[in-house]
C-alpha cells in the first residue's frame, strides 16, 4: 500500500492570498464563462476565488503560489489511488507513445468492459462513452428504445449530468411533471421527466399505479452524492426494484460516484440489488474522460448498430482513457483492502466532527451544517451554506481542500495517511467543527 502513499510537506502557516491565482482567475473570466470549465469550480458557494492547481501528487494538490493541500475532492472522486499514482501514470505514457485515438476498435477496450462486467454482473454488455452525462443521457435512451414509452422518473438531489431530460426539478404544487432547473432546456422535454422525493417509496408506489404504463425508467444515485451523501432508506433500493419490475420500467442505477468507490461492484453490491442498467463514471478513467453504461443483455442490444438506439462517440473507449482506467482498475482489484481502509478513514473523520449531521458511506462524506437526519433533498436543503462557506474557508486557509459546496461529498483516497487524518482533524478544531 505504501506505494501509494506520498510523504508529505504542510505548510503550517495559514495560507495568504493566492496573487497568482487570483490572477489566474481574472484572466480566465475574460475568455471562459465564469472563469471554469464547470460552475462549481467557480467557488461562488463558499466566496473569494478558486485556488488555480499547479500539480497533484499522492493526496495533496499544489496551487499557482506553491501552496500545498490536502485534498478531499480528488477530481470530484475518481482518484481513489490519490493524484498521479505511479501505475495509471507509467499506463497512460505508454499508451501515448503508441497514438492517442484511431476511431477504431482496441484490445483494450474489450478487457476494460469485461473487466467492468467482472465487477458488476448485471453489466451483461457495456458500452463505453467520454462522460457521466454521456452515460446518463445513453442509459435512458437505451430504455426508451427498449420499452416504447416516453417518460422518466428521478428524484429531487440526484444528478445525473447535464443532458436536457435531466437538468429537471419537480413542478410546483402537487404536480409530478418536471420544470427546466436550466434556461434553455424546452418545457417540452422536462415535461417528460417526473421528479419525486429520494428515499419515498410510497410516493413511487402511488406514481407507478397512475402512469406506470407511460414510464420508461427510474434513474437513480443508489448512494445520492449530489445532494451531499444520503444513504437509501432500508429497503429502498429493493422497493424500487420491485416496483419498477411489476411495472415493466428499466429500473437504472447511475453509479458514475458510488462504482468502484464503495465497493468492488458499487452500490448495488453493497446493497444487493440488481438493477437493469448500470451507468459509470470518472473512477472507471482513473482521471481521464470516461463513462459507461450496461445491463440487460436484450436492452443493450437495442444499441446500434445491433439496434435501433443510436449511439455513437469519436472518443469512446478512447486508448489513454483505457489505459489510465484499466490500471487504476487492476491497482483497486490487486488491493481490495484499500475500500476497508479508505472508509475507516472517512470515519474517523466522521467520529470527529462536532454540531453538524455528518452522512457517511463508506469513502464518501458529507458534513451538514444542519438539522439531521438527512434524508433527502428537503431535509439536506436545511443545511447552512454560509455556515459551511465559513468553514471550507477556514479549512482552506489551513492547508485542507474540500469541494467547494455544502450539498457535495467529500472522499478520502488510498494515499491519505493516518497522519493526514491527524492533521485534518487538528485543522477542524482550529475552525471550530471538532
Ligand atoms: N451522474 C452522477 C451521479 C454524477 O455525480 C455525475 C457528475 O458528477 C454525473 C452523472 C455526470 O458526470 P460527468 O460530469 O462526467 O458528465
């Protein structure tokens, strides 16, 4: 395990303001909206401006300034083996050296979807796209195909990328059709995503008996993220999994957080249920764009060319994203005791946070500065963001990087030491959370 590991040099002293950064960031907004590449980078939740990094290596980032960090965002959580671990490096260079994209079929991409459907068995046939959203967006237009119907149902919280269908919120009164949470996403098409409560099977129950027969898939996190951590309900994950099964609805798990990170097999190994689709993410990319969808054999033969689903990607199942994925894949299966090890870090962490609800499964973890529990989305909407602005702040100046938003989980890797806990845990008491 200690070739993971990175030893580490903090800087004690609290961080001054970030010149080059700020600079950085200035530059940015004249040429890119906002200044990043996607919103929450931005840092408008928690104030000032982001730290521009420079590199990363075991557990810490370093920034334009020469300030080192210790990092919990891990590129959002697919670096499970922490930044730059030597396998995924010395695969990526070697897969570079022999040509970065054909736009024709690799070795490596059939070892990569029997590799993944090794791990998840439900994954009868996979294919390989660039992103989560690809996968999202894919995985309901495999279902669609698949059962003839038209709509779908998700839940307050979860994300599912930034596909049109998806970037819905539940409609005001008691109305189950979706409204755009976006400007340029046609009403027409949210009307055709019904949006519930996560963790609410009655309400899932009563939907399905109305308009059971129009819906085509129940998309879920079965481990929300996106909302801050919120773990199913006892019994959730089957109720869903009943239902939808009654009804004839593709019932899809979108693991693009939870897969590989809390487990060899995701959520629904944990959780022992099995959905029909299975989407994957960042971690099956070890850091490089990647995504993945799959499941039931007789609907993922709908895809074309055997089909009539069309879906297609210049990049997909591109050979550096191959690579880097396969080697972090490899890295984790050689290394199971990594999960136990990763997870008893976040709960220590955990066990030391004082006045907040903190949600934790496994790796991923989510303090609330609010009432608990924390359920759903309602419930994880209590939370204080100008209180957790304060205190990413405070952690921030002291050398700790968290995701700069109240409603995101926080991840510890294969490269965070006990010693790293420490010190983090020393750095939450200066900021008054432990
Ligand atoms: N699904 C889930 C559960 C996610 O957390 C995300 C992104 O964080 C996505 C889908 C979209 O993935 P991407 O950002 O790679 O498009």
């Amino acid at each position: 395990m200690t070739a993971f590991r990175h030893s580490l040099h903090y800087l004690d002293v609290k961080k001054g303001p970030l010149p080059r950064s700020k600079a950085a960031f200035e530059r940015a907004r004249q040429v890119i909206p906002g200044g990043v590449n996607s919103p929450v980078r931005a840092y408008r939740a928690v104030g000032g401006h982001p730290p521009f990094i420079a590199s990363g290596k075991g557990a810490t980032v370093v920034d334009l300034d020469g300030n080192r960090y210790l990092d919990y965002v891990l590129s959002w959580g697919p670096l499970i083996l922490g930044h730059a671990p030597k396998p995924v490096v010395d695969a990526v260079r070697a897969a570079a050296g022999k040509g970065t994209s054909y736009g024709a079929p690799t070795a490596a991409e059939v070892e990569m979807a029997e590799f993944l459907r090794s791990a998840f068995p439900s994954m009868q046939k996979i294919r390989l796209v660039s992103s989560g959203t690809e996968a999202a967006m894919s995985a309901i237009r495999a279902a669609r195909g698949f059962t003839g119907r038209d709509d779908i149902l998700k839940f307050e919280g979860c994300y599912h990328g930034h596909s049109d269908g998806l970037l819905v919120k539940a409609g005001s009164g008691l109305a189950t059709f979706g409204e755009p949470s976006s400007a340029g996403v046609p009403a027409d098409v949210a009307r055709h995503t019904l949006v519930l409560p996560y963790n609410n099977l009655e309400a899932v129950r009563s939907l399905v008996k109305e308009r059971g027969t129009s819906i085509a898939a129940v998309i879920l996190e079965p481990v929300a993220g996106n909302m801050g951590v919120v773990p199913p309900a006892p019994g959730y994950l089957d109720g869903l999994r009943e239902i939808t099964k009654a009804a004839g609805i593709v019932l899809i798990f979108d693991e693009v957080i939870s897969g590989f990170r809390l487990c060899w097999g995701g959520a629904q190994t944990v959780y022992g249920v099995e959905p029909d689709l299975t989407c994957l993410g960042k971690i099956i990319g070890g850091g490089l764009p990647v995504g993945a969808y799959g499941g039931r054999r007789e609907i993922m033969e709908k895809i074309s060319p055997d089909g009539p689903v069309y879906q297609a990607g210049t990049l997909s199942g591109n050979p550096l994203a191959v690579a880097a994925g396969l080697a972090q894949l490899k890295t984790l299966k050689a290394n199971r005791s990594i999960y136990k090890r990763i997870a008893a870090l976040a709960e220590r962490l955990e066990k030391a946070f004082r006045g907040v609800t903190v949600n934790r499964v496994g790796s991923m973890l989510t303090p609330f500065f609010g009432p608990g529990p924390v359920t759903d989305w309602d419930s994880a909407a209590k939370a204080d963001a100008s209180k957790f602005a304060a205190f990413h702040q405070g952690m921030r100046e002291r050398g700790v990087l968290l995701p700069p938003s109240q409603w995101e989980a926080m991840f510890t890797s294969a490269a965070h030491t006990d010693k790293d806990i420490e010190r983090t845990i020393r750095v939450m008491r200066e900021v008054g959370v432990a």
